[in-house]
C-alpha cells in the first residue's frame, strides 16, 4: 500500500488500484488527463521548501462546469496553498482538464479506481 498525506488523515491505496496521470510541475496554464474509469483524483501540490499536500477529488463532482479547489501547506511559520479548477470534456466527459489558478504547484494527479 502507498501513503498519501491528505488533510484529516491518511489516504491508504493499494498499489492495484491506482494510477499515476500527471508528473510535472503545472504553476500556470492547463493540462488534461484521461478521467474514464475513476471514482476519484488524488491532486498533489507542492511548494518550494518541499512540503507537499494533497486533496481527493470524487469524479462525481467533476462537471462540465469548472469548480474551483484548494490544496493547503501548513509549514512551520505560514500557511500556503494552490488553488485550480477541475472541468469534465461536455462531449466525451472522459477528459478532464485541470487549470492552475494562484498559489504554489501542481506535481502530481492519480486516478484512484
């Protein structure tokens, strides 16, 4: 199984069912991942002293109407975030395009089956 810190506890995945869909660093702009198959995303976001967090997205709350999301970094003397919208294809529904909005990076999206 693989950990992932997740505000309010842990998130436990077992290495079968989850899949790595995005590695980079998104700071601006947007990219799209495949969404078909999925029950939820794990978004990891960073920022520059290496502290990491991430949020679980359930696909159901993924529409063709862009909603926007927060990942928050509590380090030692500040409080940071990375705020970015999530939005389904209105033709396929099986891409999904994340949009980075403000705040630190995106470094990793998991589709979680």
């Amino acid at each position: 199984k693989i950990y992932f810190p997740n505000m309010g506890g842990e998130l436990l995945v077992n290495a079968n069912n989850y899949v790595q869909l995005y590695t980079g660093t998104l700071s601006s702009g947007s990219t799209t991942f495949t969404g078909s198959g999925y029950s939820a995303y794990l978004i990891v976001g960073a920022e520059g002293r290496g502290y990491r967090s991430s949020i679980v997205v359930p696909r159901s709350l993924i529409t063709t109407t862009e909603e926007q999301w927060m990942v928050t970094f509590y380090g030692a003397s500040s409080i940071e975030n990375v705020r970015f919208g999530l939005k389904a294809d209105a033709a396929t529904g099986g891409t999904i395009t994340i949009t980075w909005k403000s705040g630190k990076t995106i470094k990793q999206i998991f589709g979680i089956k």
